[in-house]
C-alpha cells in the first residue's frame, strides 16, 4: 500500500510539472 501511495505522489509531481509550460525548460532536475 506504502508503495502505491509513492507511486501515485510520483505520477502527480511528474504531472504537475508538464503542465507548467514555459516553467518546464528552466527547470534544472528535468
């Protein structure tokens, strides 16, 4: 269960961080 929560906190931050458009290229850990 502990792993599927991680799974899911993973999906949403990788989500959350295609959905900045212009934000997305200035990011450095992507």
């Amino acid at each position: 269960m502990q792993s599927k929560l991680r799974f899911l906190f993973f999906y949403y931050f990788l989500i959350k961080t295609e959905r900045l458009p212009t934000d997305s290229r200035h990011t450095p850990f992507l």
